[in-house]
C-alpha cells in the first residue's frame, strides 16, 4: 500500500492536472480520481473536499521551500534572504503555474473560498519570513506577513506570464517590490509610525 504522503501528493498533482486543463471550478472530485487513478474512498480518506486538496498544495509548496534551504546566512541582508526564499517559492510553483492561474482565477468569484484560502496563504508567508531569519510573531510579525502579501501578489502577476528560462522577469519584480517594502518600512520607523494590521486576506484570488 502506498504511504499517505506518496498518496496525497498524487491526488495533489491529479487535482492540478485537471484544474490547468479543465478549470478548477469544473474540476470534480470524481475527475482527480480518475485522473489520480484512486477510488473515490482513497480520495476522500485523505483530502474530504477540494478546499482540502488546495491546503494540501500550499503544504506541499511550503515543504518544498522549507526543505530547500540551510542555515540562514547572517552574512546576509534579510531582504537578500527573504528574496531568496521567495524565489524557491516561485520556483517550486513553476510546474503548476497553469493550475494556479486557474485556481486563482476561479476563486476570484467565490469569495468565501478565497477567504477560507487566504488564512491558508497567510500561515505560508509567515513560515517563508521565518525561513529568511525574520520574525513572523506579534504585531511587528502581523505587519510583516501582510506587507510581504502585498509583494507576493504584486509579483505573482508577473510570474503567470513569464515565459523566461531562468525566471529574469519575476527576479526583478520581486527584487523591485522588497526594495520598496523595505523603504516603505524605514519610512514608517523614521516616523515612528505603522499602520495597523487588520484581519482581511492577503488577497482573495490568489493560491499556494
């Protein structure tokens, strides 16, 4: 019998198939069985609806850039740090980057699925500040994890249409989009000043 992590990422990857060929609102759960090649009972042990399925992307995205660095280098500026995990990120959706602009975009009209997925998105951007040495804790921690989903958004947009071998466009809008958060944050200490973080989603309509 397959272990449960070799299942799961092969339902994840069915689900992914289906939603970058046929849409993810019109993928059924009965589709990415048969695309899994799994009962319905196998889908459903593991992942009960497609809301499951799409926290188990974002986990197995997570995974995949938490495993993939070492010790953080303090040599490092956090913002040459925090780029660097950001990139592993985008690298690690590459693969699935039809998927994802489906899945975005279909729950763009659904925004209690949106809403549900962005407290999802907003536990991830917490673990990839903390992957780059940055504290996600606290106030100071609230404030981080919605400034970098402003970035991540902003430059996700761009990595759906970037069709360059090595990514060069999406390195630079991230790169641009830091550089600005991080002015934007000596700003506000300058001032002795912030903004205070309130409870919406990161953005509804974007995934993993």
């Amino acid at each position: 019998m397959a272990k449960k992590a070799d299942l799961s990422r092969q339902i994840i990857d069915a689900a992914m198939k289906r939603a970058a060929d046929k849409g993810w609102r019109a993928t059924t759960m009965a589709d990415i069985a048969a695309e899994a090649k799994l009962s319905l009972a196998d889908i459903y042990r593991i992942f009960p609806g497609k809301p499951d399925i799409l926290r188990g992307f974002t986990r197995q995205i997570d995974e995949a850039v938490l495993s993939g660095g070492g010790e953080v280098d303090e040599g490092e500026t956090p913002r040459d740090r925090l780029f660097d995990v950001m990139m592993r990120r985008f690298d690690a959706l590459t693969p699935y980057r039809a998927a994802v602009e489906s899945i975005s975009r279909d729950l763009r009209s659904d925004p209690v699925a949106a809403a549900w997925h962005a407290c999802s998105l907003r536990r991830s951007l917490a673990w990839m500040l903390e992957a780059a040495g940055i504290s996600a804790d606290g106030f100071a921690g609230a404030l981080r994890v919605k400034g970098l989903g402003a970035v991540y958004l902003a430059v996700m947009r761009v990595w759906l249409t970037d069709d360059s071998a090595d990514l060069s466009r999406t390195m630079a809008a991230l790169d641009a989009r830091l550089r600005q958060a991080e002015q934007f944050s000596r700003t506000l200490r300058s001032r002795g000043g912030a903004p205070r973080p309130d409870d919406s989603p990161a953005q509804p309509g974007v995934t993993a």
